[in-house]
C-alpha cells in the first residue's frame, strides 16, 4: 500500500506544479438560476489526490476526462510515481541529470551518461516507468520460475524457500514490485508464497493489507501445503521416531496468520527437523492469453 503519512507527503511534487500542464476550465455558468459558480481548482486537489493513488489507478482515473488525462498523463505525476515505486533508481536518474547539465547547458555529448539523459527526455517518465516494470517483471519471473527447478515431488525445501524471500530483499524489491509480478496466477504457488512472505518479513506490510492484495490479484484461494518432521526423542535410551505433520492452507489465511509466517521463517529449528512447503495437485498455473 501506499504511505500516506505526512512524514512520506513531505517530499513529494509540488501539486501546484499541475496547472502548468492542466487545460484551463471556464467557470459553469446556470442559466435557469443566472448564477455563475467559480471552478475549483481542479489541479491541485487532482495532485494531492494522485499522491495516494497507485499506477493502475492513476491510469484509470485519466480516462474519465479530457482535464484528467492531461494531469494524469503528465511528467509530474509520472516522475513521482516512478520516484515512489523505485526510490534509490529514481536517485540515480535523478543525479545523472543533475551532473550531465548545468543551466540548460549539457556536458559529455559523446558520453553514454548524455545518451542515457537524452532517453530521459526523449520518452519521458510515463515511458521510462513502463519500461521499468517490463525489466523488473521479467527478472523477477525468471528467478522465481528458476526457483520452481528446486522443486522435488511437489515439495520445495524451506531453506530455499528463505533463500529466495532472501534474494528479493535485495533486488530491493517495493509491495506495489510484488503486487504487479508475483501475485500472479501465472506464476506458481510457491512464488507467491515467496512473495507474500518478503512482504510481512521484510518490508513489514501489515498482514490486512497483503490480504488485500492477494485477494485483488487472485491468488487468495490457492493452497500450499507444509509438511514437516519433528526431531526425534529420547527417554530413557528409548528412541521415539519422528511425528509428521501436514498443514494445508490458502494464501489468504496465511497472509493473516502471523503464526504460520514466523514458522516459515525459523525455518529449521532444534524442535523441527525438516520443514517443506508442497502444493495440491490440481494448481496449475494459468497461461498467459
């Protein structure tokens, strides 16, 4: 979800920037009544509205009107957008800009910093964020579909479970990165477990807004099991053999229950001596149409 403190409003665009891209709108005037209504300024409240609102709902609120396709569409709105989803990108772009010009003037012509300043401003950010997501979407289904080779029987190991969420972490990977790509029905029940549990670990989302979340992008209902073994025990040089256990549960009751995502991330424990995670053998995954 969004931030939506003041704290994280604090350095975000200047909404007033907006009238300089927004078309100008006449007063309404009613002629039955003879009075005439001043408009609102319809830029600015559009601008603190935009600061809370995700891509995708950006793009559906452009379409509404000719006035909020133009603010929507603009470079102010998609900067920020981009700013918010990839913030230490966004720096490096933004510090790239800063050291390739200087009053209007541009430096290093032949440089690929020049090339990469001229793609900026040739495609601007609507595009660039575009692309972003493409090439982050495209490594992340790549690993994670590389994660589903370790599979074995249906069961993949907990320690690479814990290694993939690890990895995740530092591809530096935002909620809205996980929502778009690994909340997916295309991807496998295991890359959404993986996501959802470097959401709650990592990126401390509170649990109901990643039940949201798999619940919009469809994946609530698919079902992993976990299966482990308890270690053996002694008494009185009597050996007890190992208990196993099964779990089954849906990706949105594990989204709200803390417990099953503090087991997954003790993973291997003094108490449990293997823990792996399986699916149901009628998830398939959904082929892109």
């Amino acid at each position: 979800m969004s931030p939506t403190t003041n704290e994280s409003l604090e350095p975000l665009m200047d909404a007033r920037e907006l009238s300089f891209v927004a078309p100008k709108v006449k007063n309404e005037t009613n002629i039955s009544e003879g009075k005439t209504y001043g408009f609102i300024p319809l830029p600015e409240i559009v601008g603190f509205i935009l600061l809370l609102l995700e891509a995708r709902d950006v793009c559906s609120l452009g379409s509404c009107s000719k006035v909020l396709h133009s603010i929507c569409n603009s470079d102010y709105v998609w900067k920020e957008l981009y700013r918010r989803r990839w913030p230490q990108q966004f720096i490096n772009t933004r510090n790239l800009l800063e050291s390739c010009t200087d009053d209007g003037v541009i430096y290093g012509t032949q440089s690929s910093g020049h090339a990469r300043f001229l793609s900026v401003h040739s495609q601007g950010w609507k595009a660039l964020y575009i692309k972003r997501h493409r090439e982050m979407a495209s490594i992340i289904s790549s690993y994670l579909a590389f994660v589903d080779t370790w599979i074995i029987r249906k069961y993949l190991d907990v320690v690479q479970f814990l290694n993939a969420v690890k990895y995740l972490n530092s591809m530096e990977l935002s909620f809205e990165d996980v929502c778009y790509v690994i909340f997916s029905t295309k991807l496998s029940v295991h890359a959404n477990l993986i996501g959802l549990q470097y959401s709650i670990t990592f990126l401390g989302v509170e649990n109901k807004d990643v039940k949201e979340a798999v619940v919009s992008r469809g994946v609530a209902e698919r079902e992993v099991r976990l299966k482990w073994f308890k270690r053996v025990k002694y008494f009185d040089q009597l050996r007890v053999p190992a208990h196993r256990c099964y779990l089954t549960c849906s990706i949105g009751k594990i989204a709200m229950d803390k417990e099953v995502v503090a087991f997954l991330s003790r993973g291997r424990t003094t108490n449990v001596r293997v823990l792996r995670i399986g699916t149901l053998p009628d998830q398939g995954i959904k082929q892109a149409t």
